[in-house]
C-alpha cells in the first residue's frame, strides 16, 4: 500500500447473530460533546453558587484548602483522556470543609440537576433510616419481624440479626461476588418466578452461621430495607423521603422499586450530588442538619465504628480470590471503613460506596466531606483507587 492513511468516516460492522450490519459514522465535535470531560479549556477555581438546598458555600481558601492545588486537580479532570487504557470516567466531585460546600465541578455532559445512580452507595441509606426510625436495632433478629412461613426452614435463620444484614455475615446463601450463589443480586433480579424480592431473600437456605463469614449481600441490606417499612408500616419510598430526603433538604430524586411495585433497599437510589454530599455532613455534625436531628450522635459514632473487619480470613477466600473481589477494610452498619495515607500521616475515613465509583467519603479529623460519582462500571480496579489517588494524595495535602 502506498500513500497516507486516511481515518474512514463511516464503520461497518457486520453482526451475524441478528443478522444485521451496524454502521458508525463520525460525530462532529459538537455532536460528541459529552464523549470528552468538557471542551478543552484552562479551568479557573470558582466558588460554588448558593443554590437555596440549605448549602452554605465558601471560597476554598477561607475553608482551609489551597485553592491552587483543587484547581490542578480539575484541570487534570478535563485534560483526561476518555479513550485512554484506564479511564477516570469522573461526572462530578463535590468537596465540602468546614460545614461549607467549597468544590463543585461535574464533567461529561453531567451538571448539579442530573440525578446520578448512586449504585451501593445507596445502601447507607438503610443504616441511616435505622438511626433516624429507632424502630428496630442491631440486634433485632430478622425474623421477629418479617413473620411467617418460608422455604428452606433452619434454626440458623432464627438468629440473624439486622446488624448481621447490614455487616453482610447473616450467613444466608447469599454472594453478589459468586455466579453461583442463589442470593446473587443479579440471579435474585432476572428470575422471573418471584416478584417479590423480599419473599426472594427470606427463602434463601443458609450457607454459614450468622456471624461466622462476611459474603457481600445486597439482598440482606434489601432485607433490612423491608424491615424497617413493616416495623414501621410505611411504603420505603415514603420512609426515606420522610426520614432523609425532607429533613435535608433534598432535591428531585428516584427510587428503585421490586417488580410487585415496593421498594428496593439494595441500592441505585438516584441523587443529585449536592444532596449525597448532606448525608456525610450531617454525620459529620453528629447526625444534624442545620441544626435538625436526623439521627443521634450515638448512632453515628456506633454505625461507622467497626463491626467486622473484611479480610481474607472472615470472607474464607483465598488471598488470590479475595483481591479479585474485595478491598481489605473494615465495615460499620452499611459504611465502610478506611485508614487513608497522605504523606507521613493516617486518617481514618468512613465512605457508602457503589459500582461504577459513586464515593460519599468523610474523613472527620480534616472536618472534610467529598463526594464523587462516575462512569466506570464493573471497573473496581480504577474507580477503588479514587480515595487514596485523589483523596489522599491530592485533597488532604491541601487541607491546612
């Protein structure tokens, strides 16, 4: 072949299962305008509009942040490259100090109305709900609650507990990270013979002892979802919205529901981001949000002190097989628990965390909030990185 090779600008891709060719034809770049962060351009740091959502803003600088390095890491945002091996794929990142909402940037076509699926981070949401209702604790067994008769009878069942739900060691059969599992989230979800997800769950037999190995499960935190709305005879959708969404001001949002039309606790809640972000600065307050109690300052301290510590040891995988599906961290009830180094010191960080990299984390000693959301789905491999890369290695350095 001789000459220069020219980029066609139409694909044909011929696809034999459906019997059909595929044609791709080149996007002008307005017409792929969401493909990149934003269009290319020197970003200026710029204080976060009062948006009357009950958010004070504040200049970084009068926070305790260097403004310069917060404007290095968004600028590094926008110059990402989307088509690069391991992409950042961030939509958006929120830093609150000091009470104040000091950051808000949001990239690849997403802005501060776009309600974001927050994946598992929003199983926090059940823990919250517990402290907010008082209606159960964690040591409520399950089935004192959810009564009556269901498949795969074993005096084991008797004995989980709702804190066992939230810290994923009710010993049901149940593991989102095992194809084979019975309680695979995605297996409880394509079935079609039982609608009623909770009635899914409470059938499942028993794999451990309650207490004895931790198997993440989002159908046990479903399962804590449902207790709380028969405890407290209300649909969950109202739950939430009376005992979080109302008392912090949320904004427009989206819950997920079962096929039987009830509500769904094991995740994908879709939020604004700026709302996310209240639920980590009311726990960083001691559970109150200008100045109303959502939940007690005990139930913040007990739900994200340790509960089980998520080691090869207690999942019983093998050190190879757990790197393949878990981060070594500890659990509270539905947060997790990190300890994130930034130059010659430690700090303990809490975080609610979901597929995709939906990341609520709070690090008190720095009285710091971030949220970030994004695209990279079934790719834990980068988006796990988010807290140590960009939270450790470039916020907290510029904290003062």
């Amino acid at each position: 072949f001789e000459g220069e090779l020219v980029a066609p600008d139409r694909l044909r891709i011929p696809w034999t299962q459906i019997d059909r060719t595929i044609e791709l034809t080149r996007c002008s770049p307005s017409e792929a305008a969401a493909f990149f962060p934003r269009p290319a351009s020197t970003y200026v740091y710029r204080r976060p509009p009062a948006m009357n959502d009950g958010w004070d803003t504040a200049n970084a600088a009068d926070a305790g942040l260097d403004e310069a390095v917060l404007a290095r890491l968004v600028q590094r945002l926008i110059d990402a490259d989307p088509a690069a091996r391991r992409p950042s794929l961030i939509h958006s990142l929120l830093v609150a100090r000091h009470g104040k909402l000091v950051l808000e940037e949001y990239f690849f076509g997403f802005d501060r109305d776009t309600l974001h699926d927050t994946r598992s981070a929003g199983k926090t949401f059940a823990s919250v709900m517990l402290g907010a209702t008082n209606a159960l604790t964690p040591e409520t067994p399950l089935f004192s609650v959810m009564k009556g008769s269901f498949a795969n009878p074993d005096p084991r069942k008797e004995r989980i507990t709702i804190g066992q739900l939230l810290t994923h060691t009710s010993g049901l059969a149940c593991d989102d990270n095992d194809e084979e599992s019975p309680g695979n989230e995605d297996t409880m979800q394509s079935q079609k013979a039982q609608p009623d997800w909770v009635r899914y769950a409470l059938d499942l037999p028993m794999a451990h002892d309650p207490g004895s190995r931790y198997a993440y499960c989002s159908a046990g935190i479903h399962l804590v979802g449902a207790a709380l709305s028969v405890a407290t005879k209300t649909w969950l959708p109202e739950l939430f919205d009376r005992t979080i969404a109302r008392p912090l001001e949320f904004g427009p949002y989206a819950w997920n529901l079962m096929p039987n039309g009830e509500g769904y606790q094991g995740g994908g809640a879709f939020l604004r981001p700026r709302d996310l972000l209240k639920v980590g600065q009311t726990y960083l307050d001691g559970g109150v949000w200008r100045g109303r109690r959502v939940v007690s300052e005990d139930w913040v301290e007990r739900s994200t002190a340790k509960q089980i510590a998520i080691t090869p040891t207690t999942t019983g995988l093998s050190p190879e097989a757990f790197s393949n599906s878990y981060n070594e961290a500890d659990d509270g009830f539905a947060w997790h628990l990190y300890q994130l180094k930034s130059g010659d010191r430690t700090f303990a960080e809490y975080e609610a965390a979901g597929n995709g990299g939906q990341l609520l984390m709070v690090v008190p000693e720095r009285d710091l909030v971030v949220v970030i959301t994004a695209g990279l789905y079934g790719q834990g491999g980068i988006w796990n990185r988010f807290r140590h890369q960009i939270v450790a290695g470039e916020i907290l350095p510029a904290t003062r």
